[in-house]
C-alpha cells in the first residue's frame, strides 16, 4: 500500500469512526493518579471498597482515574493518614469519625456511648440534618465526606474475662486518641493509653496495654485475638465513620468529576455497610476457631449507668443536652 493509499485509508476510517476509540480518546483523555489509604487487606471490606469505587468510576469516566491503594496500613494509622490528606500527599481514605474528631469535635455525637440502638439508628442520623451539618464542618477542615460508614459496634477486648464495669480499675486500655474515648474508659477507673491501631498489635503483646476496644471485623483483621483473645460483647458504640478525599484534591476537579466520584462513593459507602456485616460473622469464627473467647456480660446496665457520664461531659462540644436527646428519640 502506497504512502498515498494508507493516508486516503486512514482519513476515512476516521472519518466513519473506525478508530475513534483507539486513535481519539488517548489524545484527549486526562488521567488524574490519587493514592488510597486503607488500613486492612485485600480480604477485608476497608480495601474492597475503593476496588468498587475505582471500578464504577472507570465505568462511567474510562481512564480518567488512576486510583493507587495501598493498603495493611502501609501508609499509617486513621491519624497520620488523615494529616498526610491534609497536606495532599493522600488524596483519599476512610476514617473513623473517632479519629477525626481532633479537627472536628461535633463528630464525637456518632461515639457517644450506648446512645445508638442499632445501625439503622445510625442511619438516619447521619442522613439527616445532622449528618449534612457533620459533612460542612468536615469539609471547613480539609476533609471532602462523600458518604458514612458503619464500622460495627466496639466490643471490649482483653487478655482475661471483664465482665463488670469495677474490673476495668486500675487497667490500661489502648484507646483511640480521642478525648471521648479516653473520658469513657478513666470513667470506669482503667487507665488509658493513646495507641495508633497499627502499634496496637505490639503494645499488647509487650505489656504497654492490657485491653482495648475493637469492632468484631477489625478485631480478626488485625489477627488481636492473639494477644487479647477475649471479647466481651458491650456493644458500647457504634464505630462510625466516613469515606473521604482531601478538600485540595477534590477542589482541582470539575464538577462532573466530583459528581461521578460521590456517586461512586455513595454506593461503595452501602456495599461497605453489608460486607460488614457478613465480616463479622466470619471474623468471629475466625477468633474462635485461633482460641478466642467471645462472652456476653451479665449485666450490660451497670456498663451504660457508667458511660452515662460521657454525655454530660461532651454535651457542650456536640451541641447541647437537647441535640443528644433529639438523636435518642430519632
């Protein structure tokens, strides 16, 4: 074929959009690289998520993301994680609302203990005028929220059975490093200790700290029921928490990206909530089966009677006595 004929050949495949998408889009595509923190495997539904998101965003914009997960905490805890969001130098995570109450103290209403009955109490919550109100502040301080997540309740975890609140005195308890959580666990007389989740392993299994509080999922996905194989079932809080891009990057995007990525989240925030739930199953089954213990406490009242104080004490940060009281009765 004659340099003449391949060119005549060329412009009208062009032309009847032959090659269009392999000769066209490259030319015009811009592929925007976002590195993803997560701080579990593969396996565990804190990584499946982004996979999800990154795939129903692919779909709907082909090649103009390029989502860089990395995940077992090889970037940090939810903290450090969190701070690097703020620099820029990670463009996306979730995080427990727990570990971002630090830039926004009204988050510590969704920690508040024994307040939610249920998920679907959680819910509404964070659907509602709350939760819009929540996803401002988060986004004053650097923090784009596109959904809510639930992590599970937060069981307490220990080397041997706590099954009354008195047994807690005189125990030190890695905590997140949350004033909520460490006005909750001083209450009941244990002392705590402010560990980020990826050194918790190693100060348990040293001495550092004696117990700890953990969702059931998170419990097996850190392999802890080797250092503190016994759960008691509290249930005292509802882990919270919020899928999330960093303000910097997000405002770099043109709308219709940002509107594919919330949408992208918004149904990847749903699939989270669900493969929880089937996670903890599995996740409990996989403490037993490793010599855990799972035990309930014989008398959940004298745990709530003892937390009963938090309320009090946050009421001013989270709104008032009447925005926990409204919360209770939604």
């Amino acid at each position: 074929m004659s340099t003449t004929t391949r060119r005549t050949f060329l412009a009208s495949s062009l032309a009847a959009g032959l090659f269009a998408p392999a000769l066209i889009r490259p030319a015009f595509a811009k592929t925007t690289s976002l590195t993803v923190a997560s701080l579990l495997g593969e396996d565990k539904p804190e990584t499946k998520i982004w996979r999800h998101i990154a795939e129903r965003v692919e779909s709907r914009m082909p090649g103009r993301f390029r989502f860089n997960i990395v995940a077992n905490g090889a970037l940090g805890g939810e903290k450090e994680v969190a701070e690097a969001t703020r620099l820029g130098a990670v463009q996306a995570s979730l995080s427990t609302v727990s570990s971002l109450s630090g830039w926004v103290p009204e988050l510590q209403i969704l920690d508040l203990p024994f307040l939610y009955r249920d998920a679907a109490h959680v819910a509404r919550v964070v659907n509602g005028e709350i939760g819009a109100d929540l996803q401002a502040r988060l986004k004053a301080q650097n923090f784009v929220a596109t959904g809510f997540i639930d992590y599970g309740a937060r069981h307490l975890l220990a080397k041997e059975p706590i099954l009354r609140p008195q047994e807690m005195v005189g125990r030190k308890i890695r905590v997140i490093q949350s004033p909520l959580h460490t006005r909750l666990w001083s209450g009941f007389g244990a002392v705590p200790v402010g560990i980020p989740i990826t050194e918790t392993y190693n100060a348990l299994s040293t001495g550092v700290a004696d117990a700890m509080d953990l969702t059931k999922s998170a419990y097996a996905g850190f392999k802890l029921y080797e250092v503190v194989p016994v759960m008691m079932l509290t249930g005292h809080i509802r882990a919270s928490g919020v899928v999330y891009f960093a303000g910097s990057f997000w405002n770099g995007l043109s709308p219709e990206e940002q509107q594919v990525l919330s949408d992208a989240s918004t149904e990847g925030a749903a699939m989270f909530d669900a493969l929880i739930v089937a996670d903890e199953e599995k996740s409990v089954a996989t403490a037993l089966s490793h010599g855990g213990q799972v035990l309930a406490v014989p008398d959940i009242a004298e745990w709530r009677q003892g937390a009963r104080g938090v309320w009090d004490a946050f009421a001013p940060v989270v709104g008032g006595q009447a925005r926990i009281e409204a919360v209770e009765t939604i």
